[in-house]
C-alpha cells in the first residue's frame, strides 16, 4: 500500500450519504474516518438515559452514521399515508369505527364464530364425559 500525498486529500470533496459535506482543507476531517468520528460525537448525546450494557458502542454509533436514515418500505408508506388521510377526514374516520364495530364487520364474524366453536366443542366435551361415566358405573 503507498502512502497518499497530502496535495491529493485536499483535492477531494467527500459527501457522506446524510447529504452533509466534509471541508477537505480543514485538517481534522481530511480523512473519512475523522469526518465521521466527529460526526457521531456531534449527534451523540451528552447524556445517556438507557443503561450501559443497552447503549450503543462507538463503532455501532459510526455503523449508524454511515448507514444513513432506515429506508421506509412500500407497505409502511402506505399505511403511514392511510393514517394520515383518514385524519384529515374526520367523517370518515367515523363512518370507519362505525363499520368496525358493526354486526357486518370481520373481526366481529370471526369473534362470533369462536365463541359458536368453543360452545360446540364444550357441549360435545359434557356429553363424552357423561358417556365415560355410564360405561365406568355399568
């Protein structure tokens, strides 16, 4: 590995993912590791309220810098932007819960049918169990 002259750091401009950017004429972020370092001393908290073992490491908080923001997948997009639509529209939001809770309503059906079942399944349990009993007294 050569060693790397001086004149060819100051000729490049390094741009981390978070979009901020680096001066390369300063002397203490020349590099990436020291722009990076600073910058996770910067966003790291003067405080720490979670116990030690729970608190991130330096290198895990360097990791998190350079990962950048979590990316959002379609699916959370779109059920934050549900969220947020069915808040600008408060009849609407109504009209939902008023379905949610009515007899026509899924999860009603399927709380109605679990209780048919488990009542089923008890009748049926009471009438094995007096069976068993008969076969034990003859």
């Amino acid at each position: 590995r050569k060693p790397v002259d001086r004149s060819e750091i100051e000729n490049i401009k390094l741009l981390p993912k978070d979009g901020s950017s680096v001066d390369p004429t300063n002397p203490t972020t020349s590099t990436p590791a020291t722009a990076i370092n600073q910058r996770a001393a910067a966003n790291a908290p003067a405080v720490s309220t979670t116990p030690a073992a729970a608190a991130p490491s330096g290198v895990d908080q360097v990791l998190a810098q350079i990962a950048g923001p979590a990316k959002v997948n379609t699916v959370q997009k779109t059920s934050n932007d549900w969220e947020s639509f069915k808040k600008t529209d408060a009849q609407l939001q109504e009209d939902l819960e008023k379905k949610a809770q009515g007899k026509d309503a899924y999860l009603v059906k399927q709380d109605f049918l679990t209780r048919v079942d488990n009542r089923r399944f008890e009748i049926e349990r009471g009438e094995r169990e007096r069976e068993r009993a008969k076969r034990a007294t003859t």
